[in-house]
C-alpha cells in the first residue's frame, strides 16, 4: 500500500479498497521502520493522526466526506504554522515554539479532510541547500544514505521518495522546493509568487517565500496547488486570481509545435556528465516528436546567485530580528542587561548558517552600503524579470536540469558556502522573478542517483507547466531503486 502512487491512493479512498486508517497505519509502520536511517521527521503523533483517520472514515461510511482528498495523508515542513503544534524552522531557538493559529494552507488543507503529518525536517530556517543546518538532525537521501536529499525542504522531499508519504508541503525562496525533488527523484513544484497564501509560512525572505507541493506523481501536485491556492485577505501579497483549477492528467499530451526555451551549448559544460548527457537526451526526444527548441540567452542568470544572496539575507536579518529572547522562543535567562540578552539569545539561538546570512544582509542593509549593494541587487532583479518576459515572447515553457549536479555526499561542501550557494545556479532566478516552475524526475546518473528536469512557466500558468511535465515524465520514465535498507 505504501508503494502506492497519490492518484492510486485518492482513488483506493474513493473506492473502499481501504479505509484511511488503514492507510495511515502503512504509512506510519513505513515511519517506524525506516525514518530512523533518513531522519526526515522531527517529531510525529501517532495517535492524535489515527484519531484523525478515524473521524475522516466515519465521515466517508455516513457520506458526508469534506472532498475527495477526505483521509489521505500530506507531511508538513516545519516552518508551516498548525495551531497547537510546535513549529520550529529546524532551530533551536524555537524549539520549545507552539504555534497559536493555523497557517492559511492548513486551514485550507484541514477543510478537505487532509491528515497532517508534521513536522519534517528543513534547513535552519530554510537557509540551505542540504538539510545540513538544521538544528537538530541531518537528514539522507533515500538512495544513498551518505548523501543529501537536498534542501532546504529536505524532509518533505525524503519522506515521499522513500514512501513514507504520497505527498507533502515545502517552501521555495530559492530552489527549496524543486532542488530537493530533483536529488530525490519525485515532483515538487514552486507556484507563481502570489499564487498560494504565506500567511503562516515563517518568513525568510518575503519577496521570495513561496509555499508548494512535493509528491510521488505529477496528479498530486496539480491537486494539492488547486486546494491550496487562491486570494487571502491575511496575505497583502497573494495575488487577486482565480485559485487554480486541478487538472486531469489521465492523457497523454501532443508536444509537436510547441516553443520550448533550451539552454546554449555553452551553458552547459560547468554540469555533472551526467546531468549534460540526460538532458541532451530529452532534448533529442522532444524535437523528434515536433516540438520547436530555441536557445536562450541565460548570460544575464550568471548573477542570479549573488542578486539573490544579497537580496535573501537583507530580507532575512530583518524577518528574524523579531527573535529577540522577549517575545517568544528561546531566551537566555541569565543575561543580566537588555543588550546582553538579544546578544547571548541569537548567539545560542542561532546556528552557523543563519548567523551568516543575518550578518550579510545586515551589512547590505547598512549605512553607506544599502544603494551599492541592496540597491543595485534590486535593479538587476528587474533586469532578471524582464528577460524572461522576453523568454516568454519567443516560447512556450522552458526547459531546464533542476541541478548541475546530482546528490553531494554529506559534509562535501558545507565548509565551502560558495559553493554551496552554486548548487542552486538554476533555481534562483525564478524566485527572483516570481514564476512558477516545476522539477520533475528526469532518468538516473551512472550512480544511480536521480537527476530532475526543471520546467519554467509564465506567470500564472502552472497548468501549461503540469501537462508538459506530463509528457517528459511519459519520456524519462525510469524505475528507480531504493538501497536495500529503505526498500
């Protein structure tokens, strides 16, 4: 049951082959047998989540279900707020944080009958690109246990791919969502700015926070972005759209005519052999079957990394200066005056990574160098949003690896931060400007680790995104293995 995909699961629901309490004891079974090597989950409540799959299963057997999702289960990254659970953001300074108010997702999510699976382990305050910083556990990828699953989502992207889960909730300031899906080979989709809700959703960056969906077939994630999205009055910038409206993915899609934006040959020797070869692939297939390829100018995205750097920790050190050791979280109780205690709380508070960024953005933020480098990071993101408002005069979608390369080993690069920053050259431009796109499995490199395709939309057409994602995924279909110890 657990091996089951979500439209499986939605429809085994729908039809009585098994109740959701039955489901949820699979999948916590799943938990208990292998979460103690991947360590994607920070904490779990067994029986307040049978309780709920119990009350959905009546609702079902007296015909009075909220939806069609009424007892299917969904993990929770832990920087989403749920009312009367503890809501960290992997850090200690909010370890013992019990959250006051749903999330404008999770109320959405708890109307339809999803049951909650929290909390998943993320990067300190989704500053990461491997799930290294969190606070309290490192978490590996499912097919090798000595690599990463990629961050800063990367317990909701582990707890799917290694079947403890159909689907999950993530964040994207950067690539959080769709880098950890890539390395671990299932779909994670990053909306539109403004398409889903943040109210609730502990801020890193505000201009670029976007909530979104992990799950183990393309149909999850057209689902969970239909429940999810849609204006809110909590939110100034959730934009004024219709919510999205869940497609059927049942057929197959014709991709002949179709304009897809490639990347030059130049652009590509700097990636895994591997990640070159798939690609070109895929490349190969889509033109075979019709579809018109044409190469972009991507110069400009060379500086995507330090706009976004620049532009990320500036909003960072002022989201996170709330956490002060007053208010709530963490606090030092034997500093004896007021500076000392905002001093000894985020010291203790904070960990490595976090104080980094605070202390970069805090500088750009500075007096005599907020125009040089605040400033100028703002103007060239304009620079960024324009040129793919010309991408989208001249082609459909775009086309992209996830990742230059597949999952690192654990503590490869966490003593080189530029070169951890680089693992997200393809993602962080798409933050930058606020459009949706998706990574989707892409085939195995000679290690047989997952490589993920990246799909780029225009603003607001996730549904274009989800019906080619579609088609590839029909192209690079690959049966990927668990090592022995997950399967």
């Amino acid at each position: 049951m657990i091996h089951k995909s979500y439209s499986e699961i939605k429809s085994g629901l729908s039809k009585k082959e098994f109740t959701s309490l039955e489901l949820i004891n699979a999948y916590l079974d799943r938990i208990k047998s292998v979460d103690d090597s991947i360590k994607a989950f920070l904490s779990i409540d067994p029986e307040k989540i049978r309780e709920a799959a119990s009350a959905s299963d009546k609702r079902r057997a007296e015909g009075k279900e909220l939806s069609e999702f009424d007892g299917i289960p969904i993990g929770i990254k832990d920087n989403i707020c749920i009312n009367g659970e503890k809501t960290t953001c992997g850090s200690k300074i909010l370890e013992n944080f019990i959250s006051p108010y749903d999330a404008t997702v999770i109320q959405k999510l708890k109307s339809k009958g999803f049951i909650l699976f929290p909390r998943l382990n993320m990067d300190e305050f989704a500053m990461g690109s491997s799930t290294e910083n969190s606070s309290f556990q490192i978490t590996r990828n499912p097919f090798d246990l000595m690599r990463i699953p990629g961050g800063s989502s990367g317990g909701s992207a582990a707890s799917v791919a290694a079947s403890m889960l159909p689907i999950s909730l993530g964040s994207d300031t950067g690539g959080s969502i769709r880098q950890p899906a890539a390395l671990c080979g299932i779909f994670g989709l990053k909306p539109t700015y403004g398409r889903v809700s943040r109210y609730g959703l502990v801020a890193y960056a505000s201009s670029l926070d976007q909530i979104g969906p992990f799950s183990n077939d393309i149909q999850g994630i057209s689902d969970i972005l239909s429940v999810i999205s849609g204006k809110d009055e909590n939110d100034s910038t959730s934009a004024k759209i219709s919510s999205y409206e869940s497609i059927s993915l049942n057929d197959s899609i014709d991709v002949k005519g179709l304009k897809i934006g490639i990347m030059p040959e130049s652009e590509r020797s700097s990636w895994q052999e591997d990640v070159q070869k798939k690609y070109s692939e895929i490349l190969a297939k889509l033109k075979e079957l019709g579809a018109s390829l044409v190469e972009l100018d991507f110069s400009l995205h060379h500086y995507s990394i330090p706009i976004y750097y620049i532009i990320a920790t500036a909003e960072c050190s002022s989201n996170l200066s709330r956490f002060d050791g007053i208010r709530y979280g963490y606090r030092n109780e034997e500093a004896k005056k007021l500076e000392d205690l905002y001093t000894s709380t985020r010291t203790k508070g904070f960990g490595k990574e976090v104080k980094r960024r605070i202390l970069l953005g805090t500088f750009s933020l500075s007096s005599g160098y907020y125009d040089a480098f605040y400033g100028q990071a703002q103007k060239a993101r304009v620079l960024i949003r324009n040129s793919y408002i010309e991408f989208f005069k001249k082609v459909d979608l775009i086309l992209q690896p996830t990742s230059p390369t597949t999952a690192f080993k654990i503590g490869e690069k966490t003593k080189d931060p530029i070169q951890m920053y680089k693992a997200d050259i393809l993602t962080t431009s798409v933050n930058l400007a606020g459009l949706p796109a998706i990574s989707i499995p892409g085939g195995l490199d000679s290690n047989k680790l997952p490589i993920g395709l990246q799909i780029t939309g225009n603003f607001f057409e996730e549904g274009k995104i989800l019906s080619l994602a579609k088609a590839l995924g029909e192209m690079s279909e690959t049966k990927i293995e668990l090592p022995k110890v997950i399967q």
